[in-house]
C-alpha cells in the first residue's frame, strides 16, 4: 500500500475535493488555509503532493532536504511561473496546472477595469461622496482627459491584445460584442509574422491602441515587455489593462507614464512582487495615489465557475497522475 500525503497550502483558493485513488493507494491531508514563505519549508516537508494556487518554489524549497517526499505539484492557475521547473524535472517531480479555468472571470474583470479606468469612475465616486458635486457645481471636468477630452466610447476604441491564448481570445470577443475595433497583436520583435490569423505587428498595436489588454505568461521574454519605449510610443488616450502577470510591466516605467501624461491611464489585477504594499509596489506609492490608476488585488479570477473548475481539475491531476492518466502536464 502507498500513502500520499497531500498538503494543500493555500485552501483558501481552492474546494478541498475528495479523492479517489486506485487501490492500493491511499491518501492523507493537510490544509492549510494560507501559508508565508517563513511557514512554507516546515509545511511541505512531509508533503508527496503539494496543491497550492501562487507560492514561490524555488531551488531550495525544492530540494531533497526540504521535501525529500515529493512527487507531485498541482498549480490550482494557469500561470507556472512560480515554481523552478527545471529543478522538478531534475528530481523527476510531476508537475499539473489547471488551464483555462478562470478564462470567464479574468476577461470579465479586464473589461470592468477598462470602464472603471476610462470613465474615472472611482475618483468620481470619492468626489462624489464627499460632497464635491455641489461645492464644484460640475464634475465634468475631473472626467476628461488631462487634454481637456471627453472619454473615448466602446465604438471609438481601439483595442490590442498582447496575448492570444483563452483569455486574449475572450477579451477580443467581448471588446468586439461592444463595438470596438480589435488588432491581435504578434509577438514582439517578429519581422516574419509566421503566427499569423491575422495578427498586427507588435509596434503597431502600441502605437494605434487606445486600449491595451495585457494577457499572456510571464517568461524572460515577456518581462517588462511594457516599459518606457512601449509607454512613450502609446497615444495619451491609451489606457493599459494588465490581467496577466505583474512582471510584464515595469511598474517604476507606468508610473513615470502617468505622471507625465504619456498615457491617460492604467489598470492592473497582478503585481511584480506579491502581495503588494506601497514599500514593494511601485503602484502603491504616495506619489501614484492621485493618478488615474485602478489596482486590484490579484484576484481577477474569483468567481464560483472558476471554483468549479478548479476543484474539477485539481481532482483529474491527482487521480489521473495516481493512475498513471496524468492530465494538463507542465513537467
């Protein structure tokens, strides 16, 4: 008989399914609803399956002394970027993901972050609140743009995906249900365009976007894809929506951006450093504060089809790995 022991790090993020093993498997648990990197190396010490939704794996933590044990990761996200892929395939450790569970969700909150960005909403709601409107007889102006424009509507827009996969393709989807025109934009300094469908180069989709959806991988190609020449190359009617990951914006570049007017403004779900505070965020600053610049807290994601999903696939990668069946393999 074979016993594995499944330690569940964030069970906050995730249904705890239970699951059926093929004999002579069993299984026991741990769940823990949140864990910090000062908990994680006791925690998965004892661990042959690790489920977790974002925690840094690295080198180390992954490494015979610290989990002797392991055989398997479940990555309850699409996104992998988190754990030392190379040191798993070395030490011959499985590692699932669940794709495309959250494609719903994440689009949706992308396209709610491009209206909350473009029409100002939240600083119209504090103004408001607080008494603003009549004091100022009129708060239109603090809805137009620092060129004294009107904003865009969904037919004048538009709209770039930097990122083509479930999500990009159902952002697209949604922008062009609402009017706008869409470009796909290729990869980033592909003179050849073999990816094709239709897609606009690079550089173009920068210059022409009015609103620019950012919803692809963190790679080393894809870090701070967006930086001081994409920002400085946008029209200052651009708006720039980052539901991806954190590290493909140079967060210190963005704000520079909207400081100086280059674009009209930004909205972004991730962060480079996570969770995010104003002494690691360059977003979170004092001096961002009164700049059109929307931040959620990673959790573009949550919804309860995505909660379905994930416990649905979560299930699949352990049993079907515990059989030999294994299902959306990473390593």
């Amino acid at each position: 008989m074979t016993n594995y022991h499944v330690v569940f790090l964030q069970g906050d993020y995730s249904q705890v399914p239970d699951f059926e093993l093929p004999a002579p498997h069993t299984y026991t648990k741990t769940v823990y609803p949140q864990t910090t990197l000062s908990q994680l190396h006791e925690r998965i010490h004892d661990a042959s399956i690790l489920v977790f939704s974002k925690i840094e794996l690295d080198a180390i933590a992954l490494s015979p002394e610290v989990t002797p044990h392991l055989k398997l990761i479940v990555v309850v996200a699409t996104g992998t970027d988190c754990v030392d892929l190379e040191v798993c395939r070395r030490r011959g450790i499985a590692v699932s993901n669940c794709p495309s569970s959250n494609v719903e969700a994440v689009s949706e909150h992308a396209i709610g972050l491009y209206f909350t960005t473009r029409r100002k909403m939240l600083q119209l709601h504090s103004m408001t609140r607080a008494g603003e409107w009549p004091r100022q007889k009129t708060l239109m102006y603090r809805a137009l743009n620092k060129d004294g424009t009107p904003p865009l509507t969904c037919q004048e827009e538009v709209v770039g995906i930097i990122g083509n996969g479930n999500v990009g393709k159902r952002i697209a989807g949604i922008a062009r249900g609402l009017g706008m025109k869409v470009l796909i934009s290729g990869r980033k300094n592909d003179s050849t365009m073999t990816n094709g469908e239709n897609r606009t180069p690079f550089d173009t989709v920068v210059k022409q976007s009015t609103v620019l959806f950012l919803a692809l991988p963190l790679t080393d190609q894809t870090r701070h894809l967006i930086s001081t020449p994409e920002l400085e190359a946008m029209l200052p009617c651009a708006v720039v929506i980052n539901v991806s990951r954190g590290g493909i914006v140079d967060e210190d570049a963005l704000v520079k951006a909207l400081q100086k007017d280059q674009i009209a403004g930004a909205a972004t779900d991730v962060f480079s450093e996570e969770p995010s505070a104003p002494d690691n965020s360059a977003l979170l600053r004092e001096d961002s504060q009164d700049l059109n610049l929307v931040v959620t807290p990673h959790l573009a994601w949550l919804s309860q089809m995505t909660f379905n999903n994930y416990s649905r696939l979560l299930q699949r990668a352990v049993e079907g790995w515990s059989s030999g069946s294994r299902c959306n393999i990473v390593v």
